[in-house]
C-alpha cells in the first residue's frame, strides 16, 4: 500500500485546519463550560483552585490560631490585673505591718526606758538584788543604759562574783582576749 503524496499532504492540511480551528475556538472565547468555569476561579482568585483551597485552609488555621492567641492576651491581662492587685494588697499591708512594728519598738523602747529609770531611782542593794537575780542579758541591757556613777553603786551592792560577770559583759570584751 502505497499512499500517495496527494493524500499526506491532504491529511497534513486536514489537521493543520483542526489545531487552527482548536486555537481559534480558544482564543475567542468558545470554550468548554468546565475550562470556563475553572479559568473563572483562576482568574478570580488568581491561583488554581487545588491552591486557592489550600490557602483556604491555611487561612482558617491562621484565624483560628489568631483567636487562640487573643483569648491567651485576655487571660494574661487579667491575670496581670490580678497579680498587680495582689502586689499593692502586700505592700499596703508590708506598710501596715512595718507602722504597727515601729509602734511596738516605740513602746517597747519607752517601756525599757521607764525599767531603767525605775532601776536607776531604786536603792542600790534593791536594785543589785534584783539584778542578780535577772536574766544577764536583760541585767547587762539595764545597766548599760544607767549612768556610769549608779552603775557602780549598783554593783558594789551585789556579790562579787556577779558583779564581776556582769562588769565582764558590760565591757563587751571577751576575757579570751586579755
């Protein structure tokens, strides 16, 4: 079988009119409705429709996350409410507390004083009887704020032996170190 070049040349002309035909319904506008259809949401959105969905998706994460992180801020702030109230609620009570304690020291100082003053006004045997008798810590403390001439009348008037403890700690002086 033998075809002629008429014939080759016939078909080739055949398909060359098809692809022109093909391209010309292309160009125009004469197109499949699914191609339509498809080029339309291309066009729309400017990307394929696998793409578009994907960003789609991609987007709603992003909200989704976006809500996420705004509940979180909320809950922060209140908890920064919170803890910035709490903080003031102690450091008005830390005030509170540091007034209340000074007042105590002030009595307390004001009381020391009135036991040194009534120690000082004593006879100096009352007083060392009572002294002897003391805690030496609370004796050395009274005696260290009484003047120096009632001191010494004070410990003339106790026992040797504790009026030397006592001028021992009076001093402040560890006996190790002499």
């Amino acid at each position: 079988m033998r075809v002629s070049k008429t014939f080759i040349l016939l078909v080739n002309l055949a398909l060359i009119k098809v692809f022109l035909s093909a391209a010309a319904f292309w160009n125009y506008g004469l197109k499949l409705p699914e191609v339509q259809a498809q080029e339309k949401k291309t066009e729309q959105n400017g990307c394929p429709p696998e793409l578009f969905e994907a960003l789609r998706i991609e987007r709603r994460k992003l909200e989704e996350r976006a809500k996420e992180i705004t509940i979180r801020e909320k809950r922060l702030k209140l908890l920064e409410q919170q803890v910035e109230r709490r903080l003031t609620a102690l450091l008005e009570l830390e005030n509170s507390l540091d007034e209340k304690l000074k007042k105590i020291q002030t009595i307390e100082t004001e009381r020391f004083k009135l036991l040194v003053k009534a120690y000082s006004e004593m006879r100096p045997s009352k007083a060392a009887s009572l002294l002897v008798n003391m805690d030496p810590e609370m004796a050395v403390r009274i005696l260290s704020a009484m003047k120096s001439d009632q001191v010494a009348r004070i410990l003339a008037a106790m026992p040797p032996e504790k009026a030397a403890a006592l001028a021992e700690a009076l001093s402040g002086i560890s006996p190790k170190k002499f």
